[in-house]
C-alpha cells in the first residue's frame, strides 16, 4: 500500500512538470500539500550494489558541453585536468564522478545506494534536468513556474554541496571547531546539534579563519556524516536561493569565446569582498551582495542574487562578466575542467595560468 501511495506521488509531480502546473503560489502550495502526503510513504530501498561510478556534476548537464551533437565526438568533452596537467578528449562518462561516492552504511550497517538512487538520480537529476532545459532553449524571458523555479533552487543548492569539494570544505569546518573547542566528536551524533553548530553556523566561524586554517588531522568514519551535512545544507539554503531572483548571462554574439564546466561548478561572487569565494561558506548566501552561479550550457549561466536586474533578466553584453566566470570556474576546480572546444580552454589557460599560480 505504502509503495502505490508513493508511486501515485510520483504520476502527479511527473504530470505537473509536464502540464507546466504550479504557475501560481495557490496551486504550487497544493502540489507541494500533496506531495508532502504520499511523500510520507516513501520507503526506503537499498539494492546494496556498489562498485558503480557516481557522478557528483549530473551527465545530463555535461552533455551541454559535449564535443558534438551527433558522430562519435557525441559522448566526449575536453577535459583540463590539474593532476594530469594536460589536456585531452574523455568520455562524459567517466568525469566528474568517482566511485560509490554516495554510498552510505545505513542504520544496519549495510552499504546503501539510497541517496544515489532515490534523492539525485530519481527525484533531483530528473526534475533538474526538465527545467534547466527549458532555460537553455527559451530565447526570451525565463517564464518559469513556482514548481519549475522551486525546483531549480534545490537543484543549485544541491549541486553547490553534493561534490567532493564542498565534503572537504565540512571536514575543514569539523576539524577547526574540534580543535578550537567549538564542540565536542559526541555532538556529531545529534541532528539539532549539527543543525545548529554547522548548518547554521552556530559556532561563529568566518570565511577569513576557514581560508587561513590548515587541518593537522583527520577524522576516520566521518563519511556518513559529511553526506548528511552536505544534503542537510542544501536543504537549508534552498529556500534562501528561491527567494532571490533568477538571471540568466549569455556569452555576447561578438564575444570568441564560451563557458566552461568544472568539477565544482557553482561559483559564489562576494561583491562585499570583491571575489569569487575558495571556500563555500555557506551561511553567507543570504547576503544581498552574493551572487549564486551556475553554467548549463557553453552560452549560457544562471544565477540568483537578492537584487534583480532592470528590464531584461539576461545580461549578453558583458565580456568581462563572461572571462570572470571561467575564471571562476578553473579558480574552483577540485581536478577537472571541461568544455566543447579543446581551444578555448587552450586560450584560458594563457590567460588564466599566471593567476591561478598565485591564487590556488
């Protein structure tokens, strides 16, 4: 009974993308209401299988970025990578991703494959991937509806904490407040007080002492509970990016050049410390001069800030803008940058490299 109740869910948020439903706040609230229903007869599965590769940047959005549209350039990308330090032609299959990453051990101690399952696969990168491609083939305003644009937050917030750099950035957060005595291990293994003392930074801690702070040591069996963090955080500043507001930037028409993609590909742009931030604070994103980034496509960003924009919603004419972004996104990278085009990231490497020594 429990598993019809969920699947029922399903069929109508399904039929609600389709149909575009949820245009108004009233009849979002009622799909949500619903939702929120059969939701609470979901039931947890565990096939237990492991040894797959997961993708932490989703392959429907580096596909944006593929080589060619159809042939046998259609499954590859260029990919820069600062470990190899060279650049050569993979297969989308094989970025961004590592192996059972999201794998857990669940309360019975079993290896689960829930979150990469279940939350990314099914739920986010399905829905996720329905509305980013309406934003990449509108040619005017983004006329998105509540449900749609919803969604999109929580595919952002997401994808902000779901990659390897954003775990590392929790570790660096633990292992600073253990050692300054913010809170004790035991603590860890509360909900409110994880909650409290690292979702919401509760300890105090400011983006200048994470950028300074080298760990000494690390903490073994912690994995579980960065995966936690890490989908506890989305959730938390999800509803903070949908209240913002949504704009899109193009790469100019006159402009050679195009977006890349990296391997942590959601850029913070701190217009208070004018930078692109190296550490993913996470409790300043409500700022109202921060700005939230993200490519979906060789031409085109999104992003969401607490100001809007007068007139259009979408910049094409800003050249710098564009060349600040890439930067971003090579400033950013854990080891990989791919793109459509082996040149452009030949070209941003002569520019880039000399900054990137200093900075990274």
């Amino acid at each position: 009974m429990k598993r019809l109740i969920s699947k029922i869910g399903r069929k109508i948020l399904n039929f609600a993308f389709k149909h575009r439903l949820g245009k108004s706040r009233w009849s979002a609230k009622c799909i949500y209401l619903v939702l929120d229903l059969t939701g609470r007869f979901e039931t947890y599965t565990n096939t237990e299988k492991t040894g797959d590769e997961h993708h932490y940047v989703p392959q429907f959005l580096l596909r944006r970025f593929r080589i060619s549209e159809q042939g046998a350039d259609k499954g590859q990308v260029w990919q820069f990578s600062y470990f190899k330090r060279k650049i050569e032609k993979t297969g989308i299959s094989k970025v961004a991703c590592l192996s059972d990453f999201y794998i857990f051990k669940d309360i019975e101690g079993k290896k689960s494959d829930f979150v990469e399952k279940k939350i990314f696969s099914e739920m986010l990168e399905h829905f996720g991937n329905t509305v980013i491609k309406r934003l990449n083939t509108i040619d005017g305003e983004p006329d998105l509806t509540f449900l749609e644009e919803s969604t999109l937050a929580v595919f952002i917030a997401h994808q902000l904490t779901r990659v390897p750099a954003f775990y590392i950035a929790i570790e660096k957060f633990i292992l600073h407040s253990l050692e300054h005595q913010k809170f004790d291990i035991p603590s860890l293994g509360s909900f409110e007080l994880m909650q409290q003392n690292i979702v919401r930074n509760g300890v105090g801690l400011s983006t200048d002492e994470l950028l300074k702070y080298k760990p000494k040591v690390s903490i073994k069996g912690i994995n579980n509970h960065i995966g936690s963090l890490s989908r506890q955080i989305a959730e938390h500043v999800a509803e903070g990016i949908f209240r913002g507001n949504l704009h899109i930037i193009d790469v100019p028409t006159k402009m050679n050049d195009q977006f890349v993609i990296s391997d942590n590909p959601v850029i913070l742009l701190d217009f208070q410390r004018m930078e692109i931030l190296q550490y993913p604070a996470w409790w300043e994103l409500g700022k109202e001069d921060m700005w939230i980034l993200m490519p979906i496509s060789p031409t085109r960003y999104i992003f969401y800030t607490k100001s809007k924009r007068r007139g259009s919603v979408i910049e094409n004419e800003n050249e710098d803008l564009v060349r600040l972004l890439n930067f971003g996104q090579y400033l950013n990278a854990t080891d990989e940058v791919l793109a459509k085009d082996k040149d452009i990231i030949l070209r941003h490497l002569k520019v880039y490299t000399p900054e990137l020594k200093r900075m990274r």
